[in-house]
C-alpha cells in the first residue's frame, strides 16, 4: 500500500508499518507524478486535488486534514469513487484561541473593552459554535447569525444585517458560491460601508467571504477600522497594501496548532484504515507532545506572574499574549512579506515556524496567584489552573 502525504501533516511518519510506502512530499508540489501509483492521497488546504491531478492515478482515497474542503473538487472525486474524508471540527479550538488572542491584542494596544462589548459570530459551526461556548463561559455578551442551523442554545439569533452593528464581528462561515446563502464576498462593498468605525472586524474562516478590493477601499475611508485577517482573497499572495492596512494579518495560521493538527491526523488515519480495512495504528500518546517553548517572535515575555496592581483584563490578556500573539505573528508576515520573493513561500515560512505552538491546555498556572475573577477567566479560557 502506498500512500502520498503532505509533509507537514503531524506525525504521519511515525504511525505506519513496513507493509506502508509513505513518500511525504511538500503541499505544494505533490503533482500527478507522485500519485500515479499511490493508494491514497493526504493532504492540506494548499493542495487543489481534481481531475489534473488524479486522473489516471490509482488514488482511491483522498483525506484533508483540514476542515474545509474548498480545495478539492468533490464533483470530480465522486464521479469517480473516490472516498473522501476530512478533519472538520479538529482546529475548532485552536481557531477560538486565536480570536481570544487576537482581542488580548487590542486590550494591550487599545484598552479595548472586551467585557463590555458584544461580539457577533457568523456561522455557527465546528468553530462558530465553540467560539460562542467560550465566550459566554468568560460572561462576553453574544449573538449569533446563522440562516442554517441554530444549534447553540443560549445565544439570539440575528440577521447579518444585525449582526454587523455589534462591537466585534467574526466569520466562521463556509464558502458557497451558489445557492440561497452565498458567501463568497458576503461583505461587499455595500455591507462593509455599514459597519461602525469602532467595530472590530475578525475572519478567521474563509478569506473569499470578504471582497479584498471593498475592505481595502474601507481601510482607505476609514483607516481607524480594526481588522484582524487570518484568510485571505488570492491566498498566499494577499495584496500587500490589504496586509500593511490591518490591524493584525496572519498567513492562514488561526487553526495551527499541535492539538489541532494531531487531532486532524486522528480523523484522517481513521477513516483511511476504515476504508482500507486496516487495524488503526497506535496514537501518539500525550506525553510525547513537545513542550510549551518561548519563542520571541510569536509571543510576549514568559512571565506567568501573579496580578500586581494591574487590572484582571489587562492581566487576562498578558497571559494569553505570552501564550501566542498574532500581533508578533502579524508583524513578521509584514517584514517577510515586503522582502520576501513571493507570497507562497512566505506563508509556508511563517507556517514551519508556528509548527510547535501550543493550545493553552499547554500552560498550567497557579491559581493562587490571582484573584478569584481573574482565576475563573483563565479556566474558563482553557488554561489548567492548579492549586
């Protein structure tokens, strides 16, 4: 059995016998040549799997370990039997840490007033869903908007008209360019003219969902707006003058974590034994996962320290931000960006070195070293608390 993957799909070469050829290739080179003789196919969001690259092949089963699909043609793939499969919901909790994150950044930068705001997710799934539970398991104020399903309880549900008055906006939507609730340049020029200058803009879903020439025309208008960009339009080569425009712009990294991606590995490998009829291999126990490491570029100054005189909020958020900030995140993408030789290979760059960050599960803190408010907050956000 042979099998062709992405190399940077976690901890692939370590969950296979010797009856399995694994040739792990770079994302954005697997070709036609490299599956021609392959069983099955594993792949991330950067590789568009369709009849130019499967035809003739004896690809049979083709596993994302992503939980979008917009990279496959899955017309094609099931007109010719292909099993597919993907990872949906695996990121959903690294992707609510972004959002947090990206927010503890404005605290420091703006003071923003988190708790004292309303926060809109659009699309309640996998990550819009997880986003409202945690939002409201920190007492933050939601609403949700989806046309499609309702399933958070709790929460009012409102129009997108509505939902674009809030204090901060979130788009977790899937991209759909036909049928009754199309989203692809959802907010056009039209819906971004509606939104307040104080408005906090996230997307952390699908960058085609936002028309790249509208929101820049709206930063032009308005630069005061806070936009906060993991996705774009034209991924990986966003137009520049967008990414020096933003507040805080990432290279598609919100769901890229090691809990994320060993959990899309998981989903992955079994529904590829399933389909192969094989015994599902041996799971990396939690104990082999690496470490929590401070890495400067990505995070503020590891202190961990107990509240002193400062504000919950504001300590709340230094936590968080020595955990993972996309603001540092942001600010390397800008310089690589600007003296980079393409878009792609920064991305792929930025990508490698994010590979080892951690979800807050990750950092055990001492409870008593903060106030009950704050302590509560933390668990909440999903740090472990010890006493």
């Amino acid at each position: 059995m042979k099998i062709v993957a992405d190399e940077n799909i976690l901890a692939l070469d370590g969950w296979f016998g010797k009856k399995v050829e694994l040739q792990l290739v770079p994302g954005r080179d697997i070709s036609a040549r490299h599956v021609r003789d392959a069983d099955a196919l594993l792949v991330r969001s950067i590789t568009r799997v369709d009849k130019d690259l499967l035809q003739g092949s004896s690809v049979r089963f083709v596993g994302t370990a992503t939980s979008g699909t917009d990279h496959l043609d899955l017309d094609w793939l099931a007109q010719q039997g292909i099993t597919v499969t993907d990872a949906a919901g695996a990121n959903a909790n690294a992707v609510v840490e972004y959002v947090l994150a990206a927010l503890a950044s404005l605290i420091k930068q703006d003071d923003f007033a988190l708790w004292q705001s309303r926060v809109a997710v659009v699309g309640v799934g996998h990550v819009g869903s997880a986003l409202i539970r945690r939002l409201q398991s920190l007492g933050i104020d939601c609403v949700a908007c989806d046309p499609l399903q309702q399933i958070v309880s709790g929460v009012d549900y409102v129009t997108l008209e509505e939902a674009l008055g809030a204090d901060v906006v979130c788009l977790h939507t899937p991209l759909t360019r036909h049928g009754e609730y199309v989203t692809w340049h959802m907010l056009d020029h039209q819906r971004l003219s509606t939104l307040r200058p104080e408005t906090v803009l996230i997307n952390a879903g699908r960058g085609e969902v936002i028309a790249a020439d509208a929101l820049q025309a709206l930063l032009q208008r308005v630069p005061e707006q806070r936009v906060i960009l993991d996705v774009w339009e034209n991924e990986p080569a966003p137009a520049p003058a967008l990414l020096r425009q933003v507040t805080i712009g990432t290279p598609h990294i919100a769901g890229y974590s090691v809990e994320a991606k060993l959990a899309a590995s998981r989903c992955v490998l079994t529904s590829l034994c399933r389909h192969f009829d094989r015994k599902l291999p041996a799971m990396l126990p939690p104990s082999n996962l690496p470490l929590t490491v401070h890495d400067e570029r990505y995070t503020a100054a590891p202190r961990f320290l107990g509240s002193g005189d400062k504000p919950d909020e504001q300590v709340f958020a230094d936590i968080v931000l020595e955990t993972f900030s996309p603001a540092r995140v942001s600010q390397r993408f800008a310089e690589l960006y600007q003296h980079g030789p393409d878009g792609a290979q920064v991305f792929d760059r930025l990508r490698r070195e994010l590979a080892m960050r951690r979800e807050f599960s990750a950092s055990h803190l001492h409870a008593a070293a903060y106030s009950p408010q704050l302590a509560a907050w933390l668990h909440a956000a999903g740090f472990v608390l010890q006493a």
